[in-house]
C-alpha cells in the first residue's frame, strides 16, 4: 500500500498537472473546432485516466465520475464549460482535500521535498491565493525540524503575503493590530544567551497558531541550538520586551482596591504539594517569588504560614497582585535586587524561558538564598518525554514569548555553576513537557 508521504508527492501533483493538461485541450476544443473531436477523445481519456487514480485514495469521499456520454454532444464554449465545472466542483476540492489531509498526517518532509512541494503549489494552484498560503504553511510546519530555515523563512513568506483581511479569515484569534513585516522591530541574538555560544537553526515553529499570539512577535519562530551549552535559543525577539527591566521599586496594595480574579483551585493544590516538598529540605519561613503570574503561589505560601516576597517585572501584573493578596510586591527585574537580605526559599516557576541571560538569573538566586536555602524552579524541558513523543507538535516550540528552552542536561552544569546541588527532578504537574527541580544552595 502506498505511504501517505508517496500519495503526497507523486500521485496527486502528477494528478493536478494533468487536469491542467486536460483543461489545455478544452481550450484548444474551443479555439479549433476542426481538432474538437480529437480533443473531447482526449478530455475523455484524461478524465478517466485522474478519476481511475485519484477516487482510490480514498473511495469513500470521491465524487461521482464525469458524464462523459454529456461531453460527445458539446461544442466550442460548452466542452470548456464542462471541464471546468468538474475540475472546481469535483475532481480539483477532493484532491486538494486528500493532499492537505496526507500533508497534516506526514511528521517530516526532506528540504529536498518540501521544496518540490512549495514549488508545485506555486505553480499550479495561482487561482487559490487562501487554499495556496494555507497549504505553503502546512508544507513549511512538515519541514520543521529537518529543514528548519528553510521552514522558517516559507511560513514567514506565506504570513508576509497576507492582508489583514485574510489574516482574520485565517487567524481569527490573533490579538494586537493585523501582523506587518518590520512593524515591530525584532532583535537578532546572534549567540547564546546563555553561555554567549554559537548557535545553529534547531528547529521552527509556527507562533501564530498559539491562542495568545500577539502581533508584536514574528508568526514564525526559529529555535537555535547552541553548539557550545546545547541548549536553545529564539532567533528573533521583539526589541521591545528586550529593553524591560527597570530598577526595582515596591508597589504597595492600594487601598481599598478590591480585586477579584478568576482561581484556579487545581493549581492551588499542586503549589500546595510543591511548598510540602520544599518544606521537606528546609525548616526556613522566608520565601521569594520571583515572577507572580496569577499570584496563585503567594496565596498559598501565605496561607501555609510563608513570610513571602514577591518580585514581577511586569507592572500591571505586580499592582494587580499586590492588590489582590493584600501584599507589597516589587515591580522590577530581579537580577537588579539589593542583596542585603537573603531568604531561604526562591521560587522561580516559568521564568527562566523568559531571562535574556538565564546563567545571570541562576547566579543571582544563589545570591539572595542564604547557605543551605531551598531553590524550587521549572521550565520547558526540549528533551522531556512529553517532547520526545510529541515531537514538533508539542505547542511548547510554538511559545511565542519564551527566549530560552532548555533540556535536563543543558540546565544542570549552570545550576551547578551557579552553586546549586539537585535534590529533586520531576515532570511537571502544571505544564506539559515541562521540568520541575528543587536545588539547595551549596556551603560556601
Ligand atoms: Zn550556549
């Protein structure tokens, strides 16, 4: 039985290019009508040559076969008509509907392959501008990991070409005014920014199919992976969130300001179980949370008795919170804190991915836990089970907003670096793919 990877590249091509041949001699029917019989023998011919071999691809969703016996009475304009009419009404949407479906089940096509594809699409499908750019990007997701420039500038060519209009057809969810090259200037990491490495095209992503993408990043994403530390890295990120990061300052609850957010409980109770088992390596009161999100991990570590201190670099976020848990919290980047006071817990949950230097951030958590202190993180893991098996279809590679992406073995040496020793490792309860480790500060 055929592969759906060959049904892909040679039977349906093979099957739109002799459609154009056929259409070729319904044209020429029309032109001459001294060759019109010969033609319509040929049209015939064609005809039941693409149904013989297209309706097996899949029997039960083929289109009944052309009423040729109709064709031997047509003449001129008619015989153009007919061809036509089979080709937009039937034979042409069941094929472009079997290619889009072997295309969505295909995992990874040679750059070789995709080329051939993209090429074949450009060239025969000029009259479906949306069916074409939707099939250009499935083609540029198919090479993702085995061509992944070469995916990367495709799908960022077909989301360059599209207007506004098609962009809303196609991208109802997209947030932020419509997506125009070179609108919002992106920053080039030209090395690691981990380790300051070399990095080389890992592998891409489509950003725009993420429910909270936003038009200030490209649709497309490029993972690096550095040949130095062996982790990743985005190719491009919008300058803007690069240049945040302003000096601390603490944002006190505003007065009877009440916020109500939505909660949710199930995330309550994994914090619950993540602060028992902090609470299993260390005996200390004193927490601090770096990056709030929700405040869900403020809550219960003030609920569970925590003296807590809580660092977000975003403003709204950290006045939000503040109001909400009643509670100081301190609007700035956190590699800027005074280290005048050391804690004994530092819970860093999702913002690793996030730092534009990720071994600063771990150096500096070493530096405000006091000796012996509990430090408790988790990022996406690149190597995770949940990754391995899922492979490019992990929505994690589509992240619009992270920076970094580590794996276990990438992530280990730096913490070490840092000073850390692993007490823990475990898959993540919060988030698909993701790594949790509980770290203690080594003994100066
Ligand atoms: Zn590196």
């Amino acid at each position: 039985m055929q592969s759906n990877k060959e049904k892909l590249l040679r039977t349906i091509p093979g099957l739109f290019a002799l459609c154009g041949t056929i259409r070729e001699a319904a044209a020429h029917a029309e032109a001459e009508p001294a060759a019109a019989g010969a033609m319509k023998e040929d049209i015939a011919a064609g005809v039941r040559a693409v149904e013989a071999a297209a309706h097996p691809l899949c029997p039960e969703d083929a289109p009944a076969p052309a009423a040729l016996d109709e064709l031997a009475g047509l003449e001129g304009k008619q015989i153009v008509e007919f061809v036509n009419t089979w080709f937009s009404e039937a034979i042409g949407p069941f094929l472009l509907k079997q290619f889009q479906e072997s295309l969505a089940r295909e995992w990874q096509l040679t750059q070789k392959e995709a080329q051939d594809i993209a090429h074949w699409i450009l060239r025969e499908l000029p009259a479906l501008p949306a069916t074409r750019k939707n099939l250009l990007l499935e083609t540029g997701r198919r090479c993702a990991a085995s061509a992944p420039e070469f995916s990367w500038e495709l799908m960022m060519q077909v989301t360059d070409s599209m207007t506004p209009e098609e962009q809303k057809q196609r991208f109802p969810h997209w947030s932020g005014a419509p997506y125009r090259s070179g609108q919002h200037p992106q920053t080039e990491l030209k090395c690691c920014p981990t380790c300051g490495g070399e990095g080389v095209p890992h592998l891409s992503a489509f950003s725009g199919s993420m429910k909270h993408y936003d038009t200030l990043f490209l649709p497309a994403k490029l993972w690096m992976r550095c040949k130095k530390c062996g982790n990743l890295y985005t190719r491009w990120f919008p300058t803007e969130f690069l240049k945040l990061g302003a000096a601390p300052r603490v944002l006190a609850p505003v007065p009877g300001h009440v916020v109500v957010r939505e909660v949710d409980g199930r995330a309550l109770r994994i914090w619950s179980d993540i602060l028992n088992k902090i609470r299993a390596h260390t005996a200390g009161r004193t927490l601090l949370e770096v990056g709030v999100g929700q405040g869900h991990l403020i809550a219960v570590a003030q609920e569970m008795g925590y003296d807590v201190t809580a660092v977000e670099l975003l403003e709204q976020e950290a006045q939000t919170t503040a109001d909400l848990l009643q509670l100081p919290v301190i609007c700035g980047d956190f590699l800027h804190l005074e280290e005048d006071r050391q804690v004994d817990i530092i819970t860093m949950g999702d913002v690793l991915e996030h730092l534009q230097r990720p071994a600063e951030g771990l150096k500096k958590a070493a530096a405000l836990l006091k000796d012996g202190g509990v430090l408790w993180l988790s990022t996406p893991n690149f190597e995770s089970s949940f990754t391995r098996m899922m492979k490019t279809f992990d929505p994690m590679w589509c992240e619009p907003y992270h920076i970094t992406y580590f794996s276990r073995a990438g992530l280990l040496p730096l913490l070490e670096q840092a000073g850390f020793e692993l007490l823990e490792y475990s898959v993540s309860n919060r988030y698909n793919g993701s790594m949790e480790l509980l770290l203690r500060k080594k003994e100066q």
